[in-house]
C-alpha cells in the first residue's frame, strides 16, 4: 500500500520477499524481529487467557517463520486491537498492526479461521457500512445471528436494548452513496 | 448568555447517533454552555469501527479519508467517540506523510488532502477551560482567574466516582507522543466538587466487539471492572466511551451494579441542564435514584 514503508524499514536477514513475513512487515510497518520477549504485552492483554498464543507467541511464530500457526491462531481473532500492549511494549511494537495484517493475509490465503464467530461479525459490519454508509446495528445483530444459527442465545439483551432504544428500527443512510461505493471498489 | 458561539466541526460517529444518543445530546448541550457550537459534518459516513480496519485495510482507509474531505478547512474537527477519533487522525497522519497516498486521495475525493485540518477530541477542548468559571453560583477573582471561594456549594458535590478510560487513552507507538489526557476526567469533575476514587481498572479495555462474538470472554472482564468499581465504594462509573458505556451496561452480570454515566452527562448536570430525564431513561441501570438522594438534581 505504501511504497515509502519499504525503505525505511530494515528487513530481518532471515527473510526474503517471498516470506510471508515480508508481507507481514510491509503491511504493518512493524519490524517484530526487534521483539526481546520481555512479555509486557501479555501481562497487560486483557484476553490473553482466552487466546491459543499469547501476543508475542505470535511475534516469536514470525521469528521462527512459522507462519502458518500464527495465522491459523485464534488470537489473531480474539485481539480488539486496544493497543494496550502496544502502549507499554519498550520496543514500540505496534502488535494492533500486525494482528490486522496476519489476519488479512489469512482470509486472502483461504487460512481457516479459528474464531468464525468474530470474522461473520466483522463482515455483517462491513456490508451494513456497504449498504447505508454507516452502521445499522439492529440488522448487523439480526443477520449475525442468521449467520451463526444462534437465535436463542442473548435474547434478553436484544431484549433490553431494543426497549431503551439502543436499537433503531430503521437505518440512517448517507446521501452520497456513490462515494461508498467508490470506497469498497476503488478503480483500478 | 448570547455571546456568539464558537464553530466547530463534529463528527459523531455511529454509536453516537444511534445507541448512546444521550452521549449525544448532552455533548452537544454541554458544548453549547461552554460556548461552543459542535456542527456536524454534512453526510458523514461511518468510521469503519474495528471492522473495517480488522479485515479490509484499504476501505477502511477510504471511509475515515471521506470523512476528513468533508470537513470545512477553517475549523478543527471534534470527534466525540474515542474508536473514532484514533481512525480519523491516524489516517490523517498516514496522509500527511505519503504523497502517493495524497495523490489517491486527491483523485478520489477531488480535492487537496488538508494537511493542517486538527482533528481533537472532548478532552482536548475541556483541558483549557475554567468550568467553575462558568457556573453562576462561584465568584471568580478575576486577578488570577481561579474560582475563589463558592457561594453556595459546588454542583457536584456529594458524589463521588470511579474515571473509567477503557483502551481510549492507549495508542498504536506512531502515535504516542501525541498529548495525552489522562487523568483529564478526575481533574474536571473534581473541579465541580465530586471526589474521584483510585482504583486499578480505569484503563482496562471493555471488549469492544467481543461483546457481540464472544460474550463468553466478556461478561467476565466487565464483572471484574463492575466488581472493582462497587468495592472503591464510589456513587458511579463515569466514562467518556459510548463503546465502553454499552459494553458495562449489557454485559455485566452482578446484580446491584452501581450507574455508569456518560462524561458528558455528568458534566451537563453540573452545568444546571434539566433535560437529563430522557437521557437517562435509555441507560439500562437507572442512574436517577442516586442522583437524586446525592441531591445532585
Ligand atoms: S512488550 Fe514488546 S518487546 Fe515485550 S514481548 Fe511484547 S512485543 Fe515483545
Ligand atoms: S491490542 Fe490485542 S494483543 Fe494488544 S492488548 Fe489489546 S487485545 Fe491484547
């Protein structure tokens, strides 16, 4: 995406631009061969516990360029992205950024994903956004639910978020939806 | 007052709009007396929210760069929603430093990528401000501009709460030397008479989406933040986050949680706003019994 990342960055010598940790890196402008392991990150993660390898479990995965089992971990899934880690790690690792990258280059490679429950709600997401130009929250959780054949569980939520209206029933759209259109297919 | 209130463009973002509608409302009244005017962006578009950037790099660019086209270039841009403030101004700083990527944006929007646009945040534009000063009841000693001795008491006095950040004050490293607030919410309400608590779980992120894919791992993090609150022993939560705010209210599972009241809400009070009882009719726990045995309304 962006040519200057290149240049600035130093690849690890292990590596060469078939890696998958070449694709990592120049996605993510976060060079992870400069991890030392001090694990601040997982101390400080709030969902480690639920997560197969701990944040720099998957950096120490891209060391060894074992590639496939950090994309195929569920942590890749289960990080939100807080940047907690990140604000603590002494090597300014950005771990948000590499999360985003493995996990984009596990749907382009077919990787099956180890947390389909989040990958469903993030594409409900995106196809709201898609048709209306924002978030219809109340169709994003319908549909999810479809699409998990979930229906019974969290009722009452649903419940108590329609009856203080945290849900509308009918989306806001934007006016200018060729502009979104534009966005979710940039012209060659 | 009819002094001429200052512009400034808002983006409220979806959560905003819809679901925490109270953030909203009392956002923008607040702002308005404290002299601002918050106007929204015509048309905005949604950020992107963590979706868009989790999955798909490229529209989440594309959506958080329409909205900074869209902003006038004579004003900052406020963004009320933490998630979203961080998509606007990384994109506006991935922008700034790449010209290819200004030639896109250049095509796509048909306009020059503003470089000087500021995009700030609530906290930003409060951290300046005397509120005290804008309370009628506080005589101010117009030498030094402090609040000098109250007449009366203090709005908020009486209450006492627990500053809930979540992951809003956290940001990716090529953003960390930005000015950070923390502590920013502490310093206001207590200038208004409330006490603030310590306690180790301002800033521990509420599980954003997870809440929606695994409740599972939620329902524990937010009973842990709950937990801890109700043992600081204060009046109520109070956060600047509509996520966070969702979040706390759905997903906790104590019974007897104490309220969570939007920064902005809070704030309104103080500042003597009455039409806080549709606000706080879409809050799940009712906040309206302590408020009012505090004698806060
Ligand atoms: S905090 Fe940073 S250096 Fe330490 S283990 Fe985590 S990523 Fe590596
Ligand atoms: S950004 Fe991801 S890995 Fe880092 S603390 Fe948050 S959830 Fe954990």
């Amino acid at each position: 995406m962006d040519k200057n990342r290149e240049k600035n960055l130093q690849l690890p010598l292990n590596i060469t631009s078939k890696d998958i940790g070449y694709d990592v890196i120049t996605r993510s402008n976060v060079n992870y061969n400069t991890c030392y392991h001090c694990r601040c990150c997982a101390s400080g993660c709030p969902f480690v516990h639920a997560m197969d390898y701990a944040p720099h479990g998957i950096i120490r995965l891209l060391q060894l360029r074992l590639y496939e089992q950090a994309l195929k971990s569920s942590t890749i899934w289960l990080c939100v992205g807080c940047n907690t880690c990140s604000s603590v790690c002494p090597m300014s690792i950005d771990m948000s950024a590499i999360m985003d990258a493995l996990r984009q280059i596990a749907l382009e490679q077919n990787i099956k994903v180890a947390q389909p429950s989040t990958l469903k709600f993030h594409t409900e997401v995106l196809n709201s956004i898609q048709r209306y130009g924002r978030t219809h929250k109340l169709e994003i959780m319908l549909r999810y639910k479809v699409k998990t054949m979930d229906f019974f569980s969290d009722m009452d939520v649903g419940i108590k978020m329609l009856t203080k209206r945290k849900l509308d029933l009918m989306p806001s759209k934007i006016n200018d939806m060729e502009a979104i259109k534009k966005i979710f297919k940039p012209e060659e | 007052m009819d002094k001429k209130l200052i512009e400034i463009s808002y983006f409220p973002g979806c959560s905003l709009a819809t679901s925490a509608k109270e953030n909203n409302i009392s956002l923008i009244k607040f702002c308005r007396s404290i002299g601002y005017e918050l106007i929204e962006l015509e048309d905005w578009n949604c950020c992107g929210s963590s979706s868009a950037h989790s999955i798909d790099s490229k529209t989440a660019f594309g959506l958080a760069s329409r909205n900074l086209s869209l902003a006038l270039p004579d004003r900052p841009l406020l963004a009320a929603c933490p998630s979203c403030l961080l998509r606007l101004q990384q994109t506006h700083l991935h922008l700034s430093n790449n010209s290819d990527l200004q030639n896109d944006y250049k095509k796509m929007w048909g306009k020059q990528f503003n470089k000087d646009l500021k995009i700030i945040h609530f906290f930003e534009m409060l951290s300046n401000i005397n509120l005290p000063a804008f309370i009628d009841n506080v005589e101010i000693d117009n030498k030094n501009g402090k609040s000098k001795t109250p007449l009366k008491k203090l709005p908020l006095e009486n209450i006492s709460f627990v500053p809930y950040y979540g992951c809003m004050l956290a940001r990716p490293p090529e953003m960390n030397k930005m000015p950070n607030y923390h502590g920013l919410i502490e310093k206001i309400l207590s200038s208004l008479g409330a006490k603030s608590y310590l306690w180790s779980y301002s800033s521990r992120c509420c599980g954003t989406f997870l809440s929606a894919s695994r409740p599972d791992i939620v329902t524990p993090i937010v009973n842990g933040i709950m937990g801890q609150a109700l043992e600081s022993g204060a009046d109520c939560i109070v956060t600047a986050c509509a996520m966070c705010h969702l979040n706390l209210e759905i997903r906790c599972s104590i019974k007897n949680p104490i309220p969570t009241l939007h920064f902005s809400e809070i704030l309104s009070l103080a500042m003597g706003i009455k039409d806080y009882k549709g606000w706080f009719k879409r809050h799940i726990v009712d906040p309206l019994p302590m408020l009012k045995s505090k004698g806060i309304i």
